[in-house]
C-alpha cells in the first residue's frame, strides 16, 4: 500500500469543519475563553447556509462587541450605545426585503437601550435581536450590569450586589416575551459542543423568522460568561456559569411561533426566589 | 403651467415638501410646537402616496437612531423636534457627523432652558451652530423666514445633506412652525428606485453583493492618529462648506449707516422696523444669514468697512450676536436686543433699540 500524502487526505468527503466565509480573517479581540467568538460564527454560519450573505444588515452594540463589523464579511452598522434596535428598526422598515439583526450585550440591551428594545420588541419589528449575556460590563471593566447576580461581585458592587438598593437581576428576556408582537423567544448557551449545535439551531430559527412573511420579533439570549472580569480560567468561568448563572436564567424556548412554553414565564418572589 | 398654491402651516409645509421631494423616511415624537409634522404625514400615509416610511418613536433618541439607520442604507431620511426634544437628539447628531451620513432635522425653537416655554424663542442657536453634541462637527443650519422657505428648505438641506454627507438641520421657531401662509407647492418627485440608491451611496449598507467589499457604517476608531485624520478630513469639509454654501440676504444695505442683522422670524420684525425707520428718515439696513452655518461672515466684515455699527435682534439673550461680532472683529460697535422666554418683540420696540444703538447708548 501506497503511504498516504496530505493531498491524499484533503478530500471533500473528509471535510468535518471549515471556517464559514462570512467570518473574515482578522485576529478577534477577545479574551481566550470568551463566548462572543463562537456566538460571532454561530451568526456568520447561519448567513451562509441561508445564502443571505447579500441580504443582511447587522448592527453593532457599544460594549465588548462593538467591533463586530471586523469579522463579519457584511454590511453593518455600528450604533450609539443601546439603540441598535431603533437603528434595526429603521433598516427593516426602509429596506423591507434584507435580513437585519443586532447584536447587544446585556447593559446594551438592558440597562441603556431598555425603551429601545422594549419597543422595538412591541412593535413586532421583523428583525433578530442576538442578546449576550454574561452579567457584567466587559469593555470598560467589569462593572455591575442589570442582569449581574444577586452577591455577585464586580467593581462597582465590590462587597456584591445588593439586591435591596441595586434591583435584582433582571429578565428583559422573559418580559419581552410577554408581548404579543414577539414570535420567538429562546435562551441558549454556547459552553459545551452540545449548546453550541442548540444555540446554532435558535439563531437559525431566529433568522428564518424573517423570511416567511409572517413577520413578528425573533429574540436570541446567549447566556455567556467573562473569565477576565470574573476572575476565572475559562474553565472555572464555564463551572460557575453552569452552577450559578442558569439557575438565575433557565436555558431553553421560552416562546416559539407566538406562544409561550408551557411553564417557561413565572412571577418572580422576593421572598422565595432570593 | 399654474403654479399650485396652498394655506399651510409651516410645520405642514415641512411635511409636504418632504413626501414631493421623494423623501424615504420620516421618523417623529410628538413636541409642542412641532407636532403638526408628525399628525401632517399620518394623515397624509405618505407610505400609499410614494412609498415613504413613517413612524412614531419611542423617543427623539429613538427618532433620531432610526434616522441613522435610514441614512445609513442612503435613504432620504428625516426627524423634527423642538427644543428640549432636541436636546435629546444631539447624541444621534454626534454619531450621524461621525458616520459622515446625509439627513435633514428640524427644530421648531421653543423657549428654554429646561422645560422652558412652549412660546417661540431662538436661544438654540449655539446648540445648533456650534456642534450640540459631544466631539468636532457641524451641521449644515438653514433658517427659514416664511412657510414657503419651510417647503423650500427640505429640497436645499436634503441636496446639500447628500453633497457633502453631512446632516441639515432647519432651525425655525414656534412661529414659522405655527404660522399659515400661502405656499407655492412643487410637483411631486419619485423617490429613487433601490438600484438608484446603490448607485448615489455606494457606501450604504444596501447588502454586501459579490462586486464589493462589505459596507460598514460607523463612527469609532481606537487608533487615534487615524481618528485625528479623519478630524481633519472633517475640518476640510467644513471649510469647503464655508467657502461655498453661505446664503444670505442683504436688505437696503447699499446706501446703509446702521444695518440689522437679525435670521427668521426676527428678520421678518427687522423688515417692518426697517421700514418705520427709513419714514423717518434713517439709513438702516438689514443682513438676513440664510445658513447660520456657513455664517456669512465675510459679507458682514465687508459691511463693517463702511456702515457704522450692527444691531443684531434675536429672541434670545444674544447669541448670534457673538459671530457678529468675529466677523466685524473691533471694527464697529455691535449690539444685540432681544426678547426672550417666549416674548416676541414689537418692530415699535425694535426701532427704539436701533434708536438708541445709534445714538450711542
């Protein structure tokens, strides 16, 4: 028998991966360990295996994210801190027939762009909204976000948060969910190979949502983590997360095509949810 | 052809122009006094008449936002508000000087500050022509004087927001915006078709297509020797504007001793002032700066050659009066009057002020 060459191997039929060509080569600026990497490719392969390349408009946040016009090889658009959505907004209204989505961290999205995602969301505006959250600031780094936990330490909560004088966390997620113009609503993660395929598969539906002609919201949480500004390899990020963060915000559909999943939204109590 | 004449008023005016130029976006919320805009193109559905996009905001952060949008794809897009409202829009205004994208704004000045007044007033014009918002930019300012100058300017600001990719800005007052006049009404344009949009921006974000790299719209950049060339290439533009675009009227100015210097609804005050003095006898004249930026410096520095002192009347507590007095530069006395809080001066009152300006008080 021959030996086998590298030619011998690069074959189609041995493709197991390749990076999507809607990711363009630039070194990402991220932390090793982070999530908005795979999340990034997550949304350029969903726009390559939906042949949308041509057809979509993103918008980028003020927050880690920002400079995610550097590695998708589409249109964007960067937006003041918070407005994505009115920016969104506005795209999809003009230009009816193109794919838009943002891209929003969690004080983005939660903290100085509540009204704007509030009512985008009401106004059933036929866009996907990519929501990260990993419940602290990371750019400017590590303050307390809206959605940080109750104790949970950052800089600006340096002894923990305080639930009684700072709010707790909270699930813009599952408000959203709430009214009637939003389609679909689903939280996800993207720590293990198994999350990734599922958060894949949300951002795809998310997407497709804007194709049929229905119309409606497609709302996408990633539950994601921040090693640097938690303090934690990687790893130990991932654990916590896994221990701490989704008891806080449960992975899941929460809403899918108008109705909301069985047992998925419950009144919150003082009293016996902290 | 007969020319086709309508009563409107001016924040009316504004709406109509809007929808015959071809606009493709309006985006609002509801201030006194400017809500006539919005409540003009709902009830004209401007969406069945042309094809053009309105919608009520959240806020005017929103408004302005989704104005960003808009300009961003190359669209035709506009917001109006008034005074406190756009207070709120001077951060959207940053971004879209920033991103270098073409829109045309509206403020139909109240009173301030704060909550101020719902009354006419011009005490924005600082705001309006030295930036407003955070960083080093201009907006290109038009001050209309007459419901048909409110029609006429969307045309002007929408084409030079597109010449130069620089946000207009319309600075009326609650009285041009209230006012009805008769206006003469231009024939209806048909909004560009998408491949026309491509081809005017080609550095919208229409959708990357194989023939190009990809669009990105933004005003950020962390490398700050860049970020100072692009601060230059700004200040270029912006001397371009200054050398081309200044407009403005000069009144019974050739044989003047006294000249007024008064934009909008001053200006018109101004004319009837002018004429009461020039009965008695007066030489005054009067320097109407259609675009407060590009000021009209260099005509008023001219002037100061000959005549013998400025009186600029602003409803306010004297603020245009400052680049009056760069331009004039120690050459004549300058002195401001005004009213202000939303109190319109009389053009009785207004001789007086010139009365007593010539005689050196």
């Amino acid at each position: 028998m021959a030996e086998l060459t590298i030619n011998d191997i690069i074959k189609e039929e041995n493709l197991v991966y390749k990076k999507t060509k809607v990711m363009t080569d630039n070194v990402m600026h991220y932390c090793p360990g982070c999530g908005h990497g795979t999340t990034h490719r997550l949304v350029a392969e969903v726009i390559e295996e939906l042949g949308i390349q041509d057809k979509t408009i993103g918008v980028t946040p003020v927050g880690c994210s920002v400079l995610m016009y550097n590695y998708l090889d589409i249109d964007m658009q960067e937006a003041a801190h918070g407005r994505a959505p009115a920016i969104a907004t506005a795209i999809k209204r003009v230009m009816p027939d193109k794919f838009v989505f943002t891209y929003q961290g969690d004080g983005d999205l939660a903290a100085i762009g509540t009204a704007e995602t509030i009512h985008s969301c009401n106004r059933g505006e036929n866009i996907t909204i990519i929501f990260v959250n990993n419940g602290i600031y990371g750019m400017t780094g590590g303050q307390m976000a809206p959605t940080t936990l109750s104790g949970m330490k950052a800089v600006t909560c340096p002894r923990g948060r305080d639930v009684n004088t700072m709010g707790y966390p909270l699930h813009i997620t599952e408000l959203i969910a709430q009214l009637p113009n939003v389609r679909f609503v689903t939280r996800q993660s993207v720590h293990t190979p198994a999350n990734v395929r599922k958060a894949k598969a949300a951002i795809r539906r998310a997407f497709e949502n804007q194709k049929d002609g229905k119309g409606g919201l497609s709302f996408v949480e990633i539950v994601s983590n921040c090693n640097s500004n938690w303090k934690m390899t990687a790893v130990d990020a991932n654990k916590w997360m896994e221990e701490n963060t989704f008891k806080e915000y449960p992975l899941g559909d929460i809403k899918i095509d108008w109705e909301i999943q069985e047992g998925k939204i419950s009144l919150r109590n003082r009293k016996l949810d902290y | 052809m007969e020319k086709e004449l309508k009563l409107m008023k001016g924040n009316e005016a504004i709406a109509e122009a809007a929808i015959r130029y071809g606009a493709d976006a309006y985006f609002g919320y509801p201030i006194t006094p400017q809500s006539e805009v919005i409540e003009y193109f709902m009830e004209q559905n401007p969406i069945e008449r042309t094809g053009m996009v309105v919608l009520q905001a959240e806020s005017e952060v929103a408004a302005i936002n989704m104005v960003y949008g808009a300009a961003a794809c190359g669209m035709a897009a506009m917001t109006s508000s008034s005074s406190p409202g756009f207070s709120l829009k001077q951060e959207g205004l940053s971004y879209i000087a920033g991103a270098e994208l073409p829109c045309l704004v509206l403020n139909v000045v109240r009173g301030g500050p704060g909550l101020g007044t719902i009354q006419p007033s011009q005490s924005d014009y600082f705001q309006s022509t030295k930036g407003g918002g955070h960083g080093d930019y201009r907006l290109i300012v038009l001050a209309p004087a007459s419901v048909q100058e409110m029609y006429d300017f969307v045309q002007i600001g929408f084409d030079l927001a597109f010449k130069y990719r620089n946000p207009v800005l319309i600075l009326s007052d609650g009285i041009i915006g209230q006012m009805m006049e008769k206006v003469e009404i231009g024939p209806q344009r048909v909004r560009r078709t998408m491949d026309e949009v491509i081809k005017q921006c080609p550095w919208a974000t229409t959708g990357k297509t194989a023939n190009r790299e990809r669009n990105i719209i933004t005003s950020l950049d962390l490398v700050a020797s860049r970020q100072e060339e692009f601060n230059r290439k700004l200040v270029k533009k912006y001397d371009t504007i200054r050398e081309k675009e200044v407009r403005c009227e000069c009144i019974n100015c050739d044989d003047a001793d006294y000249v007024f210097v008064a934009y909008g609804t001053s200006s018109r005050l101004c004319m009837k002032s002018m004429d009461l003095l020039r009965k008695e006898g007066y030489k005054v004249g009067l320097v109407r700066p259609i675009t407060l930026f590009p000021y009209p410096s260099k005509i008023i520095a001219g002037l100061a050659e000959r005549v013998k002192g400025f009186l600029t009347i602003e409803m306010s507590t004297g603020q245009m009066v400052e680049d009056v007095m760069l331009a004039v530069n120690g050459k004549r006395p300058v002195k401001h009057y005004g009213r202000v809080g939303g109190v319109v001066p009389t053009p009785e009152e207004i001789v007086d002020a010139m009365k007593n300006f010539m005689k050196g008080e």
